[in-house]
C-alpha cells in the first residue's frame, strides 16, 4: 500500500510540475510538444524535453518536414 502513495505522490507532483508557469516566460508551457512542427528550436520551447527542431523525411512520400524532438 505504501508503493501506492508514493507513486500517487509522485503523479500529483510531475502534474503540479508541468503545469507551472516557466520563470521568464509570458504564457503557460506544458510538456507535450513533441511532434509538433517547427521551423527553429525557438518553436521548440517551453516545460519539454523535445526541445529541438529536427528536419525528417517521410517514408511513403519523400517529402520533408520539420517537427520537435528529443533525437533526430
């Protein structure tokens, strides 16, 4: 049972956590922007770790897109 509460505790903090407003920062950032498209890592911003703007190419199509990241 005691597994429990902690893992209840540490739930309710990463929550608390990501919905904080980031010091310096004018809008509220969740975590969860991974995929999203980009076009620098400035789009990449915010309570993420995918905080990269990563060119990758479609494997049907060839085509080219840009979308945040942890990895290339």
């Amino acid at each position: 049972m005691a597994q429990v509460n902690k893992f209840a505790i540490f739930f309710l903090l990463l929550l608390a956590i990501t919905i904080v407003d980031m010091p310096g920062s004018s809008k509220l950032q969740v975590m969860g922007s991974c995929g999203d498209s980009c076009t620098s890592n400035s789009d990449c911003t915010g309570f993420t770790l995918c905080r990269w703007c990563f060119e990758k190419t479609n494997p049907f199509d060839n085509s080219k897109y840009k979308t945040c990241s942890i990895l290339p």
